[in-house]
C-alpha cells in the first residue's frame, strides 16, 4: 500500500479532471481507474475522487464497501476535511476518496442548501492552488443530476469517454449541453479535456464508422489512443486491480499507458518515469 497521503513537500496546482458521461457502460469509471494509474505509473501523483453512488471505481482499486466509512459523502456535506477521506491504494502514488452508501441520498439532502452546486469546489478550495497531487480525478456517476454538477463546478476540465457502439454522439448533446450551462452560469474556466474513444473493436465495420464520425464531429478533442475490448479489462475489478496490475502486457493495459501519455502530452507535461515501473 501505499503512504496514507504523499509527501507534504510535494505541492502542486492540481489538474482536476471530472471523468463524466450520462450513459452507463461506457467505460468511464474504468477510464477514470486505468488512466490514474497509468498517471501514477508515469510518476505523477494522482486522487481519484469516487462520486459515483455505485461506488465501482472503489471496488476497482480493491477498497470493499465495509472500509468505506469516510469518503465522498462526509467530504461534500461538510464533516470532514479533503485530506481526512483521502485512503492509500495498493497502487504507488495514486491515492483514492472512495464513495460512501450515504452518497446515494446526498442529493435529495442537498436541495435546501444555498449554492449546492458549489460543494465539492468549496470542500477543495485548499487544494485548488496548493494540493499534494498534479492530478485529481473525479469518477462521475452514469447521471446528470447534482453530484455530476459538483463535480463540473469543481473541475478544470472534462474528459468524456465514448463508446463506438451505435447512438453513441446522440447520447453525449446532452453532456455537451450541460458543459457549455456549467460554463456560462457556473465555472467559466470549464472546458473540454479531451474525448476518449473505448470500447473500439477492429473486427467490427461500426466501430471505425463511430471513430470516423466522432473525428469528424469533436475535431483534434478526440485522441489519438483508442481502448480495445478486451477480457482482461473486464476481469481486473473482480479482482481489485486497475487491469495495470492485473496484467500490464494486456492490450488493455498498453492503451491505457499510450493514454496517459498524450494526456500529459497535451497537458505540457513529461513523465517522470517509465510508465512500466508500476
């Protein structure tokens, strides 16, 4: 495991990235898992935050649901600190706010409240030019209610994970939508990281032609690594590990390392290492 938190002499302006897609099964939260940490591979220290009621991306770094007493909920209603829900991973580097089963009611308790779109910008506020980690990465849920909304609010960017199945760019103008009413109303520094295609199987016509419109529509947004189908990335959550550990050689793995790398790429950034040391 790693140090409950990184050096405190490591101080950074965090990138925070808000990982966010409506529609479900399309590879977010396993994006959000396999590009921290291949990040973190890369030397750079990374928090994922899980804002995902579902808590999956928690299961994905081996964090059962019985160790998850503090994390996102307590962090966005305001009883603990950032760095009081911040827990180790079994990845270097890489540390994780894992969600809570509260989580799944917090909207619902956060009606009332004056700015409640404002939550988690606020409970970061710290962190926002001085924080531990070069990157935060927040796993949204398959939604676009309130926590998704903090989650924008709170982010400097947006990267969006679409699937090559069919009506993938019809499901994600509603994403696009409430990026540009979070913009003007809300975070006017808010913008498009990227957009990242998974779910891409060469044997099949439609997914070049949904690469081929999603190029054509999205422009230099979309990147250049594409993630493969591929059963070892399906298998690494039932066993705890972002699929980096449950098999770095898969073609899973290799796709999330080449993501990282234009990540940072675009970013103006250098790994620090080989992304092979994890």
């Amino acid at each position: 495991m790693s140090d409950p938190h990184p050096e405190s002499t490591a101080s950074h302006k965090p990138r925070i990235f808000a990982v966010a897609n409506q529609k479900g099964g399309v590879g977010k939260t396993t994006t959000a898992v396999n590009l921290a940490t291949a990040l973190a591979a890369a030397g750079e220290t990374v928090l994922v935050i899980d804002l995902d009621p579902q808590g999956n991306a928690s299961t994905g770094f081996g964090v059962g649901r019985t160790e998850r007493e503090t994390g996102s909920y307590k962090l966005l209603s305001g009883d603990h600190a950032p760095d009081q829900t911040v827990r180790a991973t079994n990845v270097p580097n890489l540390w994780l706010i894992p969600s809570e089963a509260d989580l799944a009611g917090l909207e619902i308790e956060l009606v009332s409240v004056q700015r409640r779109e404002f939550q988690l910008r606020t409970a970061l506020a710290a962190w926002r030019n001085a924080a531990p980690y070069s990157f935060i990465i927040i796993d949204c849920p398959p939604s676009l209610g309130l926590l998704t909304l903090n989650a924008l609010v709170a982010a400097d960017a947006v990267l969006v994970p679409l699937q090559c199945e069919f009506y993938a760019l019809e499901g994600i103008s509603g994403l696009m939508r409430t990026i540009e009413s979070v913009r003007r109303r809300l975070n006017p520094t808010l913008r498009l990281q990227g957009v990242v295609l998974t779910m891409f199987d060469r044997r099949n016509n439609l997914s070049e032609q949904v690469a081929a419109d999603a190029r054509g529509f999205f422009g230099e947004w979309v990147y250049d690594t594409v993630i493969p189908r591929n059963i070892r990335v399906s298998e690494a959550p039932s066993h705890g590990k972002p699929v980096l550990l449950y098999d770095f050689r898969s073609p899973g793995s290799q796709a999330y390392v080449g993501l990282a790398a234009e990540l940072l790429k675009r970013e103006g950034r250098s790994p620090v290492v080989a992304p092979g040391a994890a």
